[in-house]
C-alpha cells in the first residue's frame, strides 16, 4: 500500500512539475489535461484522479508554490519575534533569487487569476495569516509590512517585464532591506 500511495504523491508531482515546464514555455491558455498528462508520461485517467478540473491543476500549483515558500521562510518552532525575524530575512533572499523561469510561472499564474479567480486563495490565505503573525510581535508591524511590500513590488516589477535591475541595483536594495530587519528586529526576545 505504501508503494501505491507513493506512486500516487509522484504521480501528482509529476504532473504539477509537467504543468510548471508548459507554463513556463507558454502561457496558461496553452495548458490541456491531454498535454500535462501527456508531458508528466501519465495517462488521462492518472492526472483525472488527482486534479478533475484545469482549474484544480492550477490550484494545486499555486499551493505547492506558497507552500515551498513557507517551507523556507516559516519556522513555528521559533518565538514569534525571531520567527518574523527568519521570515523577512528569508523572503528577502527567496525573492532576489528567483530565476527567470519562476518569474515567468508566477507571471502567467496571475494572468490567470482573472479566468480562474479561486487561484489567488492560497496567496490570500498567506498574506492573513502574515498579517495575523506580525499583530503577535509588537513594534515590528510597520518595518515588517514595509519590507514585504517592497519584496512584492521588485518581484511583481521583474515578473510583469516592467523593470529589471541591474546586478548592482538588485545587490544594494537586498543590502538595505536586510539592514532594516536586522536593525529593526533585534535577536533580544
């Protein structure tokens, strides 16, 4: 049995991993059930059983995207201060190590939030439950909203091909921004 249900949990990772290649090549109009099925090397009736819908594939990219996020930012074992601490310090470095391909994945996500509006639940969910951690850590809310704006506007901005930063530039904002935590959210609890 625990072949089976392993076989099964590749299976969904093979078929969000062939979903994230053809967005990234392409957009989201260009996704079928056929074609990830076909690029994951599973049959129709594989990828039916984990995701009924275009819809519930998406979905489920966009939760295994916010969720490697929190796996690198989120430590639940820390005080709250030290854990907002980690938080900002790792959102900072997630987002100035983001590759081209990502940004292009993310981009086209939100493309198609405007089709598929449910898409933006788990992002959602994440911003309430970050906002929820910074009302626990007092003194911090401003610099903390602050420095997680200015990560959203730099990604949103290179994402969209509205802006891209130089080397130099891209180095100096992260310098400044992990100055501000740093000073800001002292390792004192």
């Amino acid at each position: 049995m625990t072949t089976a249900h392993g076989a099964r949990a590749s299976n969904r990772d093979a078929l969000l991993d062939a979903l994230e290649r053809i967005i990234s090549e392409g957009s989201v109009h260009d996704v079928t059930l056929d074609g990830v099925a076909a690029r994951a090397g599973i049959t129709k009736g594989g990828l039916i059983y984990h995701f009924k819908s275009k819809e519930m594939l998406l979905h489920a990219l966009v939760e295994r995207m916010r969720m490697r996020l929190d796996a690198h930012c989120v430590d639940p074992d820390m005080s709250p201060r030290l854990a907002l601490r980690k938080f900002l310090i790792a959102r900072i470095h997630y987002a100035f190590a983001l590759s081209a391909q990502e940004k292009k994945v993310m981009a086209n996500l939100l493309a198609a939030a405007s089709s598929y509006p449910a898409l933006m639940a788990p992002v959602k969910a994440m911003y309430e439950g970050g906002v929820e951690g910074l009302a626990r850590v007092e003194g911090t809310a401003g610099l903390a909203l602050s420095v997680w704006t200015a990560l959203d506007g730099f990604v949103l901005l290179e994402m969209l091909g509205v802006r891209h930063f130089s080397a130099a530039e891209k180095e100096q904002m992260k310098a400044h921004l992990l100055l501000q935590v740093e000073q800001g959210i002292g390792l004192e609890d």
